[in-house]
C-alpha cells in the first residue's frame, strides 16, 4: 500500500514523466483539438453575451425616470 502512495505522489510532482509527454503528444497530434477548445468554451462565451445583454436591458430600464 505505501508502494502505491509513493507512487501516486511521485507520478502528481513529475511533469515531465513519460505519461504526461504522451499525452502531450496525443493532444498535440489531434488534429480537431481546437474544435474541442471552441466546443468547451462556446457554452461560457454566449451565456457571458446573454448576461450582458440581460443586464444592458435591466440597467436601461431603470435609468428611465418616467416609468
């Protein structure tokens, strides 16, 4: 058990181990890995442009005196 842990440790302050320069590598040779990069991030992009057109309208509303 302490194997285990010694090596769970080791494996977490390595970042140049041979795992991790084969996934490097992995995600370097995908040739669609920046239509995963735009799939992730699209999601938080329109909920920012909705948040900001939400609270335009909200705050161009209350700046109306006469309603």
């Amino acid at each position: 058990m302490l194997a285990l842990a010694v090596s769970a440790q080791s494996s977490l302050a390595c970042p140049d181990c041979a795992p991790v320069r084969a996934a490097r590598a992995a995600i370097a040779a995908d040739p669609e890995r920046w239509l995963y990069a735009f799939a992730v991030a699209a999601p938080f992009v329109v909920a920012s442009v909705v948040i900001a057109l939400v609270y335009r309208a909200g705050a161009a509303k209350e700046s109306r005196p006469w309603r």
